[in-house]
C-alpha cells in the first residue's frame, strides 16, 4: 500500500479521523484500501461504524499497536 493511500489521523479527536477519512476514500476508486492510523479512543467505535454505515469494508484492524491501524477498502455502495 503506497502512502498516498495512508492517513495519518494521530493526535486528532472524535470526529476527525472518521471525518478525514471520508473524504480520503472519496478520492479513492471502487476496491482501493485506505490505511488509517489513530489514537483517539473513540475510534475504535467510530470507524467500524462509519464503514458499516458508509458500504466500506474494514477488512483489518489492529487494536494492540499504537497508534491502531484500520485497513479500509472503498465498497461499490459508497460510489453512489
């Protein structure tokens, strides 16, 4: 994964890594992955959610590191 397709969202607070994210997997095609790295608490909440809510796929999370890394790929229902 390049790191064009990282997001680097340490140091940032609820509802900005999600936020953030949004608008990174915009500018992403159908099926490119985005890695995020956060340390806000909440986060482990906020991005599984927003995937869910968004038709992305979460298809990797690491919570034992810091900060945690969140692999998300674009789902075909968010290109609408």
């Amino acid at each position: 994964m390049s790191d064009d397709h990282t997001l680097d969202a340490t140091g940032l607070l609820c509802p900005l890594p999600v936020l953030k994210a949004r608008k990174r997997l915009q500018a992403l095609p159908v099926g490119a992955c985005l890695r995020v790295l956060a340390d806000d608490p909440a986060a482990v909440i906020d991005i599984p959610h927003f995937c869910t809510e968004q038709g992305h796929d979460l298809v990797e999370q690491i919570l034992d590191s810091e900060p945690q890394v969140y692999i998300i790929c674009r789902g075909t229902r968010a290109a609408k």
